[in-house]
C-alpha cells in the first residue's frame, strides 16, 4: 500500500549551487559577457604577477640586508656595554694616577 504521505524527490544540486537558510536552493549567478570578460582579464593579470620573478633577487638582498642591520645593532649593543666597562676602568684608573701624582 502505498503511503498517503508523498515523497519529494530531491533536485540534483549543481557543483556551485547553495542551499540558503530558507531551505530554497540558489542557483549560481550567470555572468553577463562583460562580467566574464573583467573576471578573465584578473584571473590573468594574477597569473602573470604570480609567475613573474623579476625583482626577485632585490628582494633577497634587501632581506639579507636587513638581516645584517639586525644582527650588526644586536652585537653593537652587547659590545657597547663592554666598551662602557674599558672606559669606567680606565678612568678610574687616570684619576687614581692623578691624585697621587699631586699628592706627593
């Protein structure tokens, strides 16, 4: 016996349809020709700035460049406490000269 509820079949969906929230099915948009064409032209213009490597070795010596700023100002910081150390010694080591220079 059959039910006296009827089945629905359910509608092929397309690869890029969408069931929205409703529950209705929403077709993909056509592109007009204009459309189509403007989406071509930037799906090319990516391509070929993806593929194009000029410019690409200043990039690397910029990078290496701003490395060894890097690393340079790290080692001068390190040094220059050092440095700070050399001269407090130094000159604690004139004034000490110094004064028993004078005093005798």
């Amino acid at each position: 016996m059959p039910s006296s509820r009827t089945r629905i079949q359910p509608r092929p969906v397309n690869r890029r349809s969408r069931i929205l929230s409703t529950g209705r099915l929403e077709e993909p948009r056509v592109l007009g020709p204009l459309e189509e064409k403007e989406v071509r032209s930037a799906m090319c213009c990516w391509k070929v700035f993806w593929r194009d490597d000029r410019g690409q070795d200043m990039v690397e010596y910029t990078l290496l460049m701003a490395f060894v700023c890097l690393v340079s100002a790290a080692l001068f910081i390190g040094v220059g406490q050092n440095v700070s150390g050399i001269w407090q010694f130094s000159n604690n080591q004139m004034q000490q000269a110094y004064c028993a220079a004078n005093a005798s």
